[in-house]
C-alpha cells in the first residue's frame, strides 16, 4: 500500500489503478461509432450459394449416389454368382465321390 504524487496530490496507489482502469472503460464508452450504411455488404447471395446452384449440387450429388448404388449392386451380383459357381462345382464334385453304400439303398 504505497502513496504517490499525483500532480498536487498524493494518492494511494490502488486509486490510480482504478482510475486508469476507468478512463480506459470512458475511452471505449466515447469511441466513435462507424457509419452502419453498406456495412452488411450485397444482399445478393454469392453464386456458389444461390438456388439454381444448389439445386444442381443436390442433382449431382444424387447422381454420383445413385451411380456408386449400382456400381456396388453390379459388383455384389457378379461375386455372388462367382461364389454360387464355387458352390455348384462343389456339389458336383462331392456327388461323384458319393458311392452309396448297399445299406444305404433299403
């Protein structure tokens, strides 16, 4: 807890730190404000954002979907034929190496 010489005066020197606290709260209080005409800039939306824009993206967006739907659908059809194939040739094979046993035919 200290005194200084302010000017004439002595003060306490946790005045003088709230006093500059205040002037600085007063400068910001009587800042002067800008103009707010054109501040909010076109209110034309830019063109990446308008309507017809992302109308198109959507579009494309389901077309690239619907594509990757069939590509994925063509895909698991073929491998499911190819393991279908496996099967049968299995089948085939394990039917010839069946040899019914006599006991088995009554």
């Amino acid at each position: 807890m200290g005194i200084i010489l302010q000017g004439d005066h002595y003060v306490f020197a946790e005045e003088v730190g709230a006093q500059a606290n205040e002037d600085v709260d007063e400068d910001d209080q009587e800042a002067p404000m800008p103009d707010p005409t054109n501040v909010a800039g076109s209110s034309q939306p830019p063109p990446q954002y308008s309507l017809e824009s992302i109308s198109r993206q959507i579009e494309m967006m389901a077309t690239m979907q619907q594509t990757r739907m069939d590509e994925m659908m063509a895909f698991h059809n073929r491998r499911y034929e190819e393991i279908n194939s496996h099967l049968h040739e299995i089948d085939v094979k394990l039917a010839k190496m069946y040899i019914p046993d006599s006991d088995d035919e009554s």
